[in-house]
C-alpha cells in the first residue's frame, strides 16, 4: 500500500493505450502482450454484468516441457494472475500524471514482462482493479468489498474465486487461447478442466487484498462443484509484501480460515520488507504478518518465507523492488 500525494482523474481510452503498449514496453521485447478486450478495448466480464477488469495478458516466451508416459503431452496451459498494487496502472496512464510518473517502472506492462521473464511458460495475467479513486488508489471492489481507498471488509461470500473464475474463462476465450476455461455456469463447467491447465496467483502490496479474501472463501468454495475442480489446479499463492490502509487485517489471522489454506496443499509463498512490516506507524501489520505465518507452520502448510533488504532503510523503492527479487 503506497502512501503519495493526490493526482487528477480521467485518463486515456484501453484502444489508445493498446496501440500504445508496444512502445511502451519495447516492441522487440514484447511480442506476446496484449489486453483481452473486446474490439473497442472494453473490459472483460466476470461472474455477473456488474463485474468487469480490464485485463492484461503476456503470452508465453518458452515452450512448456512435454510430458510422456501415463499422462497425454500437452500445450502449454499454464498460467499466472498478477494483483498489482497502488499506483500501478497501464504505462500511458502513469505518464500523464505527476504521482505516478516516478513509479512508471512498475506499470502493468512492464510488470507483465518482469513475470513472464521470472515464469517464460506461463501466460501472465494482470489484473488491473476496477477502481482507481484520484488515480492511485487501487479498489478491487469486484474481488472484496472495500472503501473508496481499497481497504478491505473480508466475508466468506464475496465471490472472488468465483469471479476470478469467470474473469480468466472470458479472457482466454477473447485471446483466442486455444484450449480455454469453460465459460462460468456451463454445464462443462463442472465436469471437466482443459488438460493441463495449472494456476499460480501473485498478489503485490494492495493486490494482496484479493488474496485474502480468497482464503476466506476456501471452504464454501471446495464445496461447489464449479469451483472445486478450478481450485484443485492452484499450485501456488505469492503474497508480496501486502498492505493497505485500514487499520486490520493486512494479513489473514483466522485459525479456521488459515487451517483450509494449510490443508489445500498450495505451496503458499511470502515475500515481504521493512516498507510494510517494520513500519513503527502500522505496527499491526508486522504483528499479523507473523501470527499468519506462525499459524500456517503450526498448521504443516506448504510455506516459505523471506523477508527482502533487511539490512536497508525502509524504503518505497525496495517495496516496488520486491517483484523483482521474489
């Protein structure tokens, strides 16, 4: 969670921005990166009419290894959803705005092509929140319900894998993927997943918010018969040091909720810095930060952990650098 000045609203069109990408990030070194739109840039619905992202998506660099023997060889159909954090917003957006343009380096295309260096045989998807109030403030309204700033009111029933779910299923379809989701509410849908597909998700700083809130929908979602099969294919969550600015819940602390994510068996990932958990103003964060790991070790989760620049000033610099090095 990124604590700067205000900046105005209003901003450039999804077509200006999309013949504006390739420049943006480096036409060479961005073949595979394109929004999963429709033909005048608009949004990608999710699990209802009320809920659309716009969504960005670098294609494959590496071609996947082939499996032989029991299971089929298949394509490629791994993929990775990124939740980026405050301030980061499409490369042409940031420019034009006097806050944002110092942090140009973490936009969402650039992020794309940091991921897809770090996971070449994954699809990198980056999920740009619904809301960004005054331009910085990034609000993932349609995952959690939150405030105007972002920050978060968590509940078993906000339907955020569910409309994860829809999101990627529509996406894959308008990228003209080739072996895509089945559409939310299908009747294949229930029967079946593309051979395949697997799921890493990554949230960064407020990003981390939807995260949570998927934690806390994992036992009513292992029971729905739509929603359980997609889940069985997350293989692995990366928290990147979360943050926002409510005064609670930065990091999920309840047993119950954390003892199904210990169970699922995800390899479940935490990256954080001195920037959010040894902040003397937000001491809770750093507090939860470790009741959440401590409860997932207690648990026998699948957990690893760091803590990045320990040994330097906390610094915004080193929050945004942590995407890099985790």
């Amino acid at each position: 969670m990124l604590r700067l000045g205000s900046v105005l609203a209003g901003g450039p069109s999804l077509l200006a921005l999309s013949r504006a990408m390739s420049a943006a990030a480096g036409s060479s070194d961005a073949p595979g990166l394109c929004l999963a739109a429709g033909a005048a840039g608009t949004a990608v619905p999710g699990r209802d009419a009320l809920r659309s992202n716009h969504v960005l998506l670098n294609r494959p660099t590496a071609a996947p290894p082939r499996r032989c023997g029991a299971e089929t060889a298949v394509s490629g159909n791994a993929h990775l959803v990124f939740f980026p954090g405050d301030i980061q917003n499409f490369q042409q957006e940031m420019a034009v705005h006097a806050d944002t343009v110092p942090w140009q380096a973490w936009s969402l295309e650039r992020v794309a092509l940091i991921l897809g260096r770090r996971f070449p045989e994954h699809h990198i998807w980056v999920i740009r929140a619904s809301h960004m109030y005054l331009h910085k403030f990034s609000c993932y309204q349609n995952f959690v319900q939150s405030n105007l700033f972002g920050a978060p009111e968590h509940s078993p029933d906000h339907g955020a894998l569910r409309h994860l779910r829809a999101l990627l299923a529509n996406a894959m379809e308008r990228a003209g993927l080739p072996d895509p989701l089945p559409p939310h509410g299908s009747s294949s849908a229930t029967s079946s997943m593309p051979a395949g597909f697997s799921l890493v998700l990554v949230g960064f700083s407020k990003g981390c918010v939807v995260l949570n809130q998927m934690v806390y929908e994992l036992a009513g979602a292992r029971a729905d018969p739509e929603l359980a099969p997609f889940l069985e294919r997350v293989t692995d969550i990366y928290w990147l040091d979360g943050g926002h600015p409510g005064g609670s819940e930065t990091w999920v602390t309840e047993k119950g909720a954390l003892a199904e994510l210990a169970v699922s068996g995800v390899a479940l990932h935490v990256h954080v810095t001195p920037y959010e958990v040894r902040d003397p103003m937000r001491a809770w964060v750093g507090r939860e930060h470790k009741r959440f790991t401590q409860t997932l070790e207690d648990l026998g989760a699948k957990l690893s952990q760091k803590l990045h620049f320990e040994d330097k000033p906390a610094s915004i610099e080193n929050h945004f650098r942590v995407i890099q090095e985790f």
